[in-house]
C-alpha cells in the first residue's frame, strides 16, 4: 500500500498475480491465500468484486484483524468491510461506487475531510 503525500489517498500495488476480468486465476502466493476472493481459489473466473474483496482483506489486514473480519474501526467502517467481502454474486463491482461509498461512511462518522499536510524528511 502507498500513501501519496499529496493527497493522502492510497495506492494498492503488487498482488502477485492478475489477469483479466473473466479470466480463471493461474496462480497465487500461498502466503497471502487470505487475501483472495474464495471464488478465485475455487477456479472460478475472476470480476471487478474480486479486486473489492482483495482491497477490504488489505485494509483488515493493515487496521485488524484478517481471520475474524474486524477492524479497531467504528461500527459503520466495519460494516462497509463486511460488506465489499459478501459472496461473490452479492459484492459490489464497482470500486469507483465503493470508493465514493466509502468516504460517505467516513464522513457521516468524521465530519468534512480536513486535509492535513503529510510530510517526511529526507
């Protein structure tokens, strides 16, 4: 995951393997398995909610807990993480809904974004 400084969003990069929407995984890094979509894993063919599911793993995984779905969050963002992680005829597929989803919760929980600079010396 990178932070870019200058706008804090965040930037998912290097899952092991990819291929296209529709396309049945080839391979995975057994040491992130937890990561996957089970549909993947199951050799079903890859989709936009694949990504989704992926996406709300990392964020548990870097705010809680992996195995048991939780974050130390407040209730909604748990909720929202749960809900990118439904089945894979029920999850979302569109991470640009998701992302604008997403800032709703935190804002109905934090107010207005209050952007606050980033730095880091050299």
């Amino acid at each position: 995951l990178l932070i870019r400084p200058n706008d804090h969003n965040g930037l998912l990069t290097n899952f092991s393997y990819s291929g296209k929407v529709g396309s049945k995984l080839t391979g995975y890094n057994p040491k992130w398995k937890d990561f996957y979509a089970p549909e993947l894993l199951e050799k079903y063919p890859t989709s936009l909610g694949s990504d989704i599911y992926m996406a709300a793993k990392c964020f548990l995984y870097l705010c809680g807990d992996l195995k048991t779905n939780k974050v130390n969050a407040p209730n909604n963002v748990q909720n929202f993480m749960n809900y990118c992680l439904l089945g894979m005829k029920t999850r979302p597929q569109d991470a640009f809904e998701v992302h604008q989803e997403f800032h709703a919760v935190l804002k109905n929980i934090f107010g207005e974004p209050k952007f606050v600079e980033f730095s880091m010396e050299s």
